[in-house]
C-alpha cells in the first residue's frame, strides 16, 4: 500500500494550492492591520484625556468581546453602502480580513496599553528633555522598549489569527478548510472519477489539522522562548 | 455619510427583534446549555491535567502535553468538523449536541491545563514541604496547600479562558446547532433586516462577556493573596 492513496493526492494538492495561500494571505492582512491600528490606538489609549480614552477603551471592548464570527457575518451580510458615489460592498474575502483585523488590533491595542505603561516615567522625561516632542518620544524612545515586552504577545496573536482565519470558511471563502471541504464534497461524490473509500472524510479534515499544526506549532515555541528571553 | 447613518438610524425596526423575541431566548437558553456545560467541564479538565502537568507525574504528563499541543495549535472550527464529520467514521456517531458541549470542553479544557499549570507551578515549594512535614500525604499536600493557593493565582486567566469557551459556541452555528448566532443568522436571512438582527446578537454577546469580565475583576480584588509569596 503506497504512503499516500491515489484518491488523496490531488486533494492534498489543491488544499496546498488553492486554499493553503489564501489562509496566509488573508492572515497577513489581518496582522499587519492588527499591529498598525493597535500600536496606535494602544499609545493613544495612555494619554490622560479621558473622552478619548473612553473611546479606544469602547473599541476595544466591544471588539474584544464580540466573538470574531459574529463580527464577520455582520460585516458580511450588511447591505451596500454608497458614500457619495463611492459604492461600498464588501466581497467575503474583504469581510473576513476586516473582522479579523477589528479583533486583531483590539488585542494588539490592550497589549500595547500595557507595555508603553510599563516603561518608566524617566525615560519619557529623558527624552523630553532631549527636545522630543509626544510623537518623537514615543516613536523614537518609548515604543522601541514596549516592542521588547510585546513581541512574545504579538507571536501569539500571529498563531490566533491564522487559525481563526477560518471563520472565513463560514462565509464561503475558499481558504485551507473550506478546500478541504469542497474536495471532500468532491471525492465522496465520485465527481473525481475516484473511488474515494469511507475513510475520506478522516484523512481530510486529519490532514486541515495537520496543516495548521505545522505553522502553528513552531510559532507557539518562538512565543514562548521569546517569553523566557525578552521579558525581564 | 451622515444622511445614511440617520437613514439606518431612522428605519431601525424594532418589531424585528420584539416579534422574533422567542427565537432569540431559545437560542440564549442553547448557548447557555451548551457554554454552561463546556465551562464546567473545561474547568474539571483543567483542575485534572493541570495536577498532572504540575506534578510531572509520568505517562500521564506525556499524555497531557501532547492533548493541550495538539488543541492549542489546531482552530477549534476545524476541531468541531472534525468530530462531527471525520469521527462518524470510526464508528463514533455523536449527536449535534454531544459534539457541542463536547468540543468545545475539549478546547477550553487544554486551555485551562495551561492556567492551572502555571498556578499550581507559582505555588513556593517550600509551602508543599512544609505540608509534608506536618504529615500531609502528596494528594492532601495539594488538595490543601498547592489547590487553594496555585488556584486563586490561576483564576483570573481561567476565567478568561471561560469567557472564550462561551464565545466559542458562536462557532456552533456550522453543525447546527440552534444557539444564539444560528439564530440570528436565521432571522437576518428570512427577514434580511440584518443591522437589526446582529445587533440584538451583539448586545446578547456583550452583556455574557461584559458580566464575567467584571467577575473577573470583582475575584481578582476579593481573592488577592494577602501578601507576596
């Protein structure tokens, strides 16, 4: 008996190709918007006045706690929106990349919250009296020490974000899952031409776990030694 | 911008939420059954193979590290499908609610062996000796020394965990299982009054998970170990 069936490689195939790139890319929209909108929200969020802050902390609460698919089938299912005459329709690629980077950057807002609290009340007048002004400070002294306490966070979210691309699958974006989902559909069908035995649906969704054990796996070590080595 | 905002504002129907009342208390009481069991159950776990972790006790630490492995690095949608298409195969046929309090027991659980590992692990060993050198047997030692006090330094990340495996049974929705998301995604799809729908839904999520954190917080001041360790 061959190590991979016949029916299975070309399912494994297309999994890798069609579906694998579109979880990663749909993950690195999330996570570069993530960072971006929450290191700044986050900063913003220590300034002591207090409408503003009220208001990141609303974002960040509402965001943080609605679950991440509830989010996304809001975004998804709300009607076009014409502002102006730009047409505003959000396709299920698009509404998954933007519910996750909501949650995203409300994690990364909190963590960022915390780190920038952290660094001692010396270094901002350090650099204050260097000249810096609130933007200088923070972008030149103190968010480049927060970033030490928030790498090993931010590999974490990294891990969350891949594997909660999959709520794409709900809304019938065809990432690693909802691949692995169409083949099975596919190989039980008998539309391959292959007799797929009674086993499939195992093998397949065994291997989506597999799939997302192999990234995520070396990602949560990287998080955890980084823990160890940074913070301290 | 403004003229549309008003406009949604404006049109809002109320009698949307208000006639479909019935359909939303049973999807809450569904979300409830299912996040309630899950929550308990995942604590049971947690408790459980946390010791276990803590302790290296052998064969079953092995067991214990590759279980909390396995379902920290996979998504639990994948998971849910998992048990609900791929297990049928081995002869394991469970119902849509098995699978419901099931899964996501098993989620929150490795999640919980984590918090309760590293609480039971911040306990001083020195505590645990002095256990011992009252005559404490190792299970009494921990039932009245580690439990108590690695316990409280866990509880905050626990509940925090709890307050995921609530949110988690969102993800119910794709086995059908009529909780609180199905059924609003329902309503949205007969009605296609979809800002009304998910607002309710988002009010409902909120007010669950607005209440355990403030637990959190109330726990956090009530349970504070009274002096450094």
């Amino acid at each position: 008996m061959p190590l991979v069936p016949d029916w299975f490689r070309p399912v494994a195939e297309y999994m890798l190709r069609e579906g694998l790139p579109e979880t990663l890319r749909i993950a690195a929209i999330a996570l570069v918007a993530s960072v971006a909108i929450g290191l700044t929200l986050g900063t913003l969020m220590t300034i002591r006045f207090f409408p503003l802050r009220w208001l990141i902390r609303f974002y960040v609460e509402v965001w943080r706690g609605l679950p991440i698919l509830v989010t996304v089938l809001f975004i998804y299912w709300l009607p076009a929106y014409d502002i102006g005459s730009f047409h505003l329709q959000l396709n299920a690629y698009q509404s998954a990349a933007l519910g996750l980077s909501l949650w995203g950057s409300a994690q990364v807002a909190e963590a960022t919250r915390g780190a920038v609290q952290s660094i001692p009340k010396e270094q901002h007048e350090a650099a204050a009296a260097l000249g810096f002004g609130w933007i200088g400070r923070h972008r030149f002294v103190i968010l480049p020490q927060a970033t030490r306490r928030l790498l090993p966070p931010m590999v974490g979210l990294l891990v969350n974000i891949i594997q909660n691309t999959t709520i794409a699958f709900v809304i019938g974006v065809n990432e690693f899952l909802q691949a692995g989902t169409r083949q099975f559909e596919n190989v039980t069908s008998g539309l391959t031409g292959q007799v797929a035995p009674s086993y499939a649906p195992f093998m397949i969704f065994g291997f989506v776990m597999l799939g997302f054990f192999v990234i995520c796996f070396p990602l949560t070590r990287l998080a955890a030694y980084l823990e160890k080595r940074l913070v301290v | 911008m403004f003229d549309r905002s008003v406009h949604i504002l404006a049109s809002f129907e109320w009698s949307v939420i208000w006639d479909n009342r019935g359909l939303f208390w049973d999807g809450f009481k569904h979300t409830i059954k299912a996040g309630a069991l899950g929550f308990v159950l995942a604590y049971v776990v947690g408790l459980v193979l946390g010791a276990v972790r803590a302790h290296r006790i052998p064969v079953l630490n092995q067991v214990a590290v590759t279980y909390v492995e396995l379902i920290r690095n996979t998504p639990i949608l994948v998971q849910i499908i998992f048990l609900y298409y791929g297990l049928p195969v081995l002869g394991v046929h469970l119902e849509t609610f098995t699978v419901a309090w099931l899964s996501i027991t098993i989620w929150g659980g490795a999640f919980m062996t984590e918090n309760f590992r590293a609480g039971f692990e911040a306990v001083p060993p020195r505590l645990r000796e002095a256990g011992y050198a009252l005559g404490f047997t190792p299970l009494k030692a921990f039932l009245n020394v580690t439990l108590p006090i690695g316990g409280r330094i866990a509880l905050p990340s626990t509940i925090n965990t709890a307050i995921s495996v609530v949110k988690n049974t969102s993800l119910l929705l794709i086995i059908g299982y009529p909780e609180l998301t199905y059924v609003a995604n329902s309503i949205q799809s007969n009605t296609f009054r979809v800002f009304e729908a998910f607002s309710a839904l988002a009010v409902c999520y909120l007010t669950i998970v607005w209440a355990l954190s403030a637990l959190i917080r109330f726990l956090e001041a009530r349970l504070a170990l009274p002096e450094a360790l």
